[in-house]
C-alpha cells in the first residue's frame, strides 16, 4: 500500500519530540567556557545528527529536498 501520510506523520511527530527536547534548558550542545566536553554533550550531538538524517531521508523519500540551513 502506498500510504505517505503515515511518513508524514512519522516525520512531524519526531520534529515535534525533538523540538520539545531542544528547547529546553538541559540540552546544552556545547560546554560554556572552560567547562569539559562531557559524555552528554557528546550524546546530544549524536542525537541531533541522528534526528537530521531521519527527516532528510523522510522527505527524500516523499520527494521535498531538506534544507542545510534555516
């Protein structure tokens, strides 16, 4: 069955998880200063690289090209 909706979906409820996750204070990308470069820090970026591949490859597959910058 040819359903695209169903990614469309897929593709606005994980923007909208990790738009919740982002915006708040606790996700931190980079150390302030001369803090340290922390297991977490790492995970995050990890993280936000992931949720990056997931929605181009998404939209790729419903042909609308993913922007590098907004």
């Amino acid at each position: 069955m040819r359903e695209p909706h169903r990614v469309a979906r897929y593709l606005e409820d994980t923007a909208s998880v990790f738009n919740k996750w982002y915006d708040t204070k606790e996700c931190r990308m980079l150390p302030h200063g001369d803090e340290p470069v922390t297991p977490a820090n790492l995970a995050r970026l990890v993280l936000v690289h992931a949720t990056r591949t997931v929605l181009a490859n998404g939209l790729g597959l419903l042909g609308v090209s993913a922007p590098e910058r907004m």
